[in-house]
C-alpha cells in the first residue's frame, strides 16, 4: 500500500533534518555547526567541539569550565559496572565488551530518565562523554590483563584517557603533550559526520523513546563493521601484510579485481568524492607524531604514503573517485601512541559517541520525528496454504 521510493542503502533518502554537520563530498568540506574542520582542529581542544556539537556554539571560557566541571564529575563507572568486564574472556574483541558494557549502562540510569526533559538529556550525554574513555581504558586493562586506573580528575580529558590507558599501578605516568594533542585531534576529526550508518542507527533505535544508552550501543555495533569504524583496525592489518613497497602493485590489482573481494581498506567513501579533509589532517598528525618520536622512516607510514600516490595515480581509483578517507592515516597514529591494533574502533566509537548523542538529543526534540519505519519491496512467496506436516 501506498508508494514508496526502493534505495536500498539510502544513497538518495534523507532520512531526517539535522542542523549539527554539513558534508560537501564533492568538494570535500566538513562543517560542524558551520565551522570548518580544519579551523576547529587547529584552534580548539576536543572538549570545546563537544560543547559545540551538543549546543550549536562554542563556549566561552566560563562555560567551557563549567562543561569541563560537569564532565569530570562523572568520569568514574558505578563500581558493579566493573563486574561486568570480568564476564567476558580476557580475548574478548574490545568492542564486543564496549557494546555491553556501555548497554548495561542503562540499567543504571533509566528510572530517573525522562528523555522529554532537556536537562535530563543534557545529562546523559555529559554522562556518556564522561564515561566512554573509563569504560574504553578498561576494556583494554581487562583484555591486556592490567588493573584498572580510575579517572584522574586533575588531568585534561585527553590526558585523562591516556593515563587509564598507559598508567600502571607501579609507575609514574610522564604525558607527552604533543601525543595528547595527536589524540585529541584524532577525536576532533571523529566527533561526528552527519547521517552515517552508526548515526542513523543511534537514531533509528532512538525513535522508538527507547533507553539513550541502549540506542548509542547499536550504533557502537555499526561502527564495528569494517566497512565502516572498523576500517581503522582493517587499514593496519593491510598495510601490514603488503609489508613492502614492492608488493603495493599486486595489492592494487586485488582491489580492483571484480572477481576478487578485497578492497583496499581507508580507500573510498559514500559521500566524499573528493580528499577526505580529515584524512588530510590526520596524515599531518602523523608527520607530527613520528617526527616527535623520531620515527620519521617508519615503513608502514611510508608504505601508505606510496600506496596513496600510486593509488591517486590509477584510472580505476581515478574514474571511481576513490580517495584515502580519515582511517587511512589514524591507525599509523594510534599505533605510534602505542594504542594495540584491536583498541582503534573502541576509539573511534569513543570520538564518535558525542556526535551520536547530540543527534538523539536533537532528534528527541525534533516534533516533527516519528518512529523510523523503513518499507521494503517485498520478493518473497505469493500467498499461499499451509499443508500439514504429515503431507509435506
Ligand atoms: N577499494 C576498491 N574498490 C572500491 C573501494 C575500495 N576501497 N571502495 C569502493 N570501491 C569500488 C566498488 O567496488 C564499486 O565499484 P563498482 O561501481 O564497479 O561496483 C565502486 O567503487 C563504488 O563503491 P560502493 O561500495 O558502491 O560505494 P559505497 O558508497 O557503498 O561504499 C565504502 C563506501 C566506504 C563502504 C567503500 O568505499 C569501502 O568499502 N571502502 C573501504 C572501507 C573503508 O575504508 N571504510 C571507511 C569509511 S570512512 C570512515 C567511516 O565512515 O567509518
């Protein structure tokens, strides 16, 4: 009944309005809230982008230290939330663990909830900011088999990420301030990006009225796939098994072979037609990073710059508009800041989280919002009758 548009993908359906990011993927710009994300990388800390993200402006200092006040007052997990980690083996994919522990999140705080009430979901979402990188760090602990490291409330947030993720009980923890800031760029630039397959999937869960922290888990188990955040963890394993700039050839037939299922990962997206400008900025980090730790020949960093000049230079990525997209350089990052391969999509899903709860939120007091209810074009059986077991 009635008539309907078949898009499988959505690669033609806007699926809500949204006044959070603009993507230009022809020209490859990216806006958050209007700025652009070159700007923000450079002038502002990942805390300021997501007052911005959450409140359409950015902060002035009095109500950046207030957001950052109200953030470090929930760093810490509910202790029992704790126990739950000891459930899972210690093998566990960190992501597996993340989706359960962020969902059991709801079970502490939903009684309380009124998700008509801003205040409330101003709440969740300081809570959910606050809480992902304790609940990230942990995951890692746990699989590294490491004690937990409670939050710091004296460091910055990014610091604060750094030292649960690095300290130990035995050692003082020294930060190196231009690793933090390669860190909080890599958050900068996964904050959000419009209508993305987690976002929708945040937001399809949250039309329902359903638990905030039930709905941010369905879109942390998107961005698992690795057509999507897990491409990060995808890129390095790739890198790794071409191993050298010699077999870079081989690897680009592969990709390009119809018969062949592999594609070269950090290569390619649904929007940018063009450079991905966050993969611009993260190859800079990356300079910045290895140069810092005078890793300046690292082979899998030059192996990825000549796979994207020699893949730039190729008709078949040429006539597709294949571009390297901002997972490209972020696993080389990550793995310089000693951040385990395993660990880059619970990073990603930690960045991602604000943009994820500042489209619920906006979704939730959007009244023109339904339950989002796809149809389908159905290929199945015709009607037909049911024959008893005994006759089939
Ligand atoms: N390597 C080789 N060929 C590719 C690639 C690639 N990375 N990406 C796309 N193609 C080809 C694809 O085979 C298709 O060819 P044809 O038209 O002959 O069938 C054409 O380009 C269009 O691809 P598509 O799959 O129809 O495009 P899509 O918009 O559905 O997919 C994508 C976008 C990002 C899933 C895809 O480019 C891809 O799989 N890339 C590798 C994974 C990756 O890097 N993902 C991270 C995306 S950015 C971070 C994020 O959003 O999470």
């Amino acid at each position: 009944t009635g008539v309907f548009t078949y898009d499988p993908g959505f690669t033609s359906t806007a699926s809500c309005s949204s006044k959070i990011t603009f993507i230009d993927g022809d020209k490859g710009i990216l806006l958050y809230r209007g700025y652009p994300i070159e700007q923000l990388a450079e002038k502002c800390d990942f805390m300021e982008v997501c007052y911005l993200l959450l409140h359409d402006e950015l902060p002035n200092g009095r109500q950046m230290q207030e957001f950052v006040n109200d953030i470090t007052y929930h760093t810490m997990v509910h202790d029992q939330l704790t126990d739950f980690y000891k459930g899972f083996r210690r093998d566990a994919h960190p992501m597996a663990t993340i989706v359960a522990v962020v969902g059991a999140l709801s079970a502490f705080y939903h009684h309380e909830l009124d998700i008509r009430c801003p205040i409330d979901r101003n709440l969740s979402a300081i809570r959910l900011i606050a809480k992902m990188p304790t609940i990230v760090a942990m995951s890692h602990k746990y699989s590294s088999g490491m004690p937990f490291m409670y939050p710091q409330n004296k460091l910055g947030y990014v610091e604060n990420f750094m030292y649960m993720m690095h300290a130990t009980p035995c050692e003082d923890y020294v930060q190196n301030p231009i690793l933090v800031r390669a860190m909080d760029r890599i958050l900068i630039l996964h904050a959000d990006h419009e209508q993305n397959a987690s976002t929708s999937t945040v937001r399809l869960a949250g039309s329902s009225g359903a638990n905030p922290y039930a709905c941010i888990t369905s879109g942390i188990a998107c961005l698992w796939g690795a057509a999507h955040g897990g491409a990060n963890e995808a890129v390095l394993r790739m890198l790794l098994e071409i191993g050298d700039v010699s077999r870079i050839g081989e690897f680009i037939d592969k990709a390009k072979d119809k018969n062949d299922p592999f594609r070269l990962m950090g290569f390619g997206h649904r929007v940018y037609k063009n450079y991905d400008p966050r993969a611009k900025l993260m190859r800079e980090t990356c300079h910045e990073v290895l140069n810092e730790l005078g890793l300046h020949d690292d082979p899998l960093f030059k192996l990825a710059l000549e796979l994207e000049r020699i893949a730039l230079e190729d008709e078949y990525f040429i006539e597709k508009k294949l571009y390297p997209n901002v997972d490209f350089y972020s696993g080389i990052v990550m793995r310089a800041l000693g951040i385990p391969t395993v660990m880059f999509t619970a990073i990603f899903a930690m960045a991602r989280s604000i943009g994820w709860i500042a489209h619920w939120d906006e979704m939730i007091s959007d009244d023109e919002q339904k339950i989002g209810r796809p149809r389908q074009l159905y290929k199945g059986h015709t009607q037909r009758d049911v024959v008893s077991i005994s006759a089939r």
